[in-house]
C-alpha cells in the first residue's frame, strides 16, 4: 500500500475500547487509514473512509465524548462515524497535527 501520511502525532490516540490509547496512524493513497500499536505493528484496524465512513465530526459535534487524558482539549478531537460504532482521534495542539485532520476529509472526499 502507498503511503498518503504515516506518523503518530504527539498526544494521538484512539478511543474504541473504555480509553484512550496512543496508535500510530498510516493513511494510504487508496483511502484506508490503518490504525497500528506503532510503526512496524500490522494494522489492529483499518477504515475505508469512502465506504466505510459515514461522515467525519469535530470537536464539539462529538456530543458524547469521553473523558480527555491530561493535556487533551475538546478541539482538537474529531470522530471517524463508522456504521456500527465510532473512533475517536485526539490529536496534540501541534499546527502540524491539524494535517492530519485535512488529509483525512481530503481522502475521504476524493474517492
């Protein structure tokens, strides 16, 4: 798979199971993002976000986030609406981290 983006931006973690963890996120020119424990791990979840992903909510149109970890703000959430459930992604601050943010909804709409 060709790789669109790839890294774990400080503070990223999901949120599917009761907590929040840190993943290491891999965007591909296909439009799959694959949700790894880190950077040589297999994919623990993949999300076609064309066929898979309802739609893409912000801060705060997430109306039942959870509790943040330390340092985590309402803001710089965002949820990936799947058919059967949802993933949250808390991304730092960092300006860098908000690509992350417009890849995912560019993908999602170039498909």
């Amino acid at each position: 798979l060709a790789e669109c983006v790839s890294g774990l931006p400080p503070s990223a973690g999901g949120f599917m199971f009761k907590q929040w963890k840190e993943k290491y996120l891999v965007l591909t020119m296909e439009g799959s993002l694959l949700v790894c424990r880190d950077a040589e791990s297999p994919p623990d979840q993949v999300v076609a976000l064309q066929s898979n992903c309802e739609s893409i909510a912000e801060g705060r149109e997430i109306l039942d986030l959870p509790r943040l970890p330390p340092g985590g703000r309402r803001d710089c959430c965002f949820a990936l609406i799947l058919p059967q459930n949802k993933f949250l992604l808390l991304l730092s601050d960092n300006p860098d981290d908000c690509m992350w943010h417009f890849e995912l909804h560019r993908v999602k709409s170039d498909y």
